[in-house]
C-alpha cells in the first residue's frame, strides 16, 4: 500500500450501482497505484441522508490516510465529513454547496448548517475539484462557489455533463498520481 492510502468512493444519490460507469476503471487505476479502492453501494442510496452517510464513511475507516472521492451528493457528504475529521485529500465531482431549490436535496441534511470551510480545508493535505459548464443538474456557479471557498485544484471542462457517461476518467488518475508524486 502506497504510504497506507486508501481511496473510498462516495456515490450521488438516486441509487446508482457501485460498477457504474467509470468506477471499475478507477478502482483498477489506483490499484495499480497500490491503493486500495473502496467502491461499495451506501445505505439510504436515493436520498443519500447525511445522518446516514457521514457514519457510514467512518464505518468504512475514513481516516487520515484515506482520499475521498465524492460525486454529486457524495462530493457533499465529502465536504461536510472532512469538517469533523481528518483526510488525506478529496476529490470533488459535481460539487455544490446548496440545495439548488430541491425537496430531496434539502431532505439529505447537507445544507442545515453553514459550511465550515475553513475546517475542510486545514482537516486534509489537498482538494480537488471537477465540474463541467454543461453539468445539468448543478449550475457551472456553485462549483466555483465552493472552488473559492476551498481553493481547490480545479479542473474545468466544457462538455462532460455531471461526468456520468464513459467508462474511463483518465484526467482524474492523472491528477490524483500528480498528488502523489
């Protein structure tokens, strides 16, 4: 194991299998790195409540040597886990930082309490971030919303939607391996 890293991927709602999409590409790609990948399904997958979720992650040994790779609501119980406790570094994918005006958004418990930034940030060695222009579920500002409030390294993309399409993410392992060396 590389420095006793370990990734865990954090899911968005709606209930989303866990060998969804790019994920099985990405657990290979860090395996190779000699990093453990956690890619489970959660509990409570189509609300994805943070009084559910936030233990869940401690339940699966969330630590300081562990990355969290957080997409959609997961990039939100990400953010909100690292106020209370430390991390290696988080991935941010379709990030936001409200509710967007959305009943099961507010539902998840994400956004009752203001964002304690600062403790996000000082709680990990690193952020990072990736959002797409045409992402149609959150708007373009609340990912650079919270990009200003962590200073995250921030990848910006014009036509990837809410990254949910394709079966290999090779910008994210090149930007995660940069972080490691």
């Amino acid at each position: 194991m590389k420095n006793n890293l370990k990734a865990i991927f954090v899911p968005g709602n709606g209930g989303d299998n866990y060998q969804d999409r790019w994920r099985p590409y990405l657990k290979n790609q860090l395996e190779k790195l000699d990093i453990p990948f956690t890619n489970v399904d959660f509990p409570d997958p189509v609300l994805a409540s943070a009084n559910i979720w936030l233990p869940f992650l401690k339940e699966l040994g969330a630590d300081e040597n562990t990355i969290l790779i957080g997409y959609s609501s997961g990039a939100e119980a990400a953010m909100r886990y690292a106020e209370n406790n430390k991390l290696f570094g988080t991935v941010l994918i379709g990030a936001c930082y409200t509710d967007l005006g959305l009943k099961n958004e507010k539902e998840a418990g994400y956004y009752d309490e203001p964002w304690q930034w600062d403790k996000i940030k000082n709680n990990q060695k690193w952020i990072m971030q990736f959002h797409s222009t045409d992402d149609p579920f959150i708007p373009v500002e609340e990912a650079r919303f919270v990009h200003e409030q962590l200073n995250t390294e921030y990848y910006e993309y014009g036509n990837r939607k809410h990254f949910g399409d394709g079966t290999e993410f090779p910008e994210l392992v090149k930007a995660i391996k940069k972080k490691l060396d």
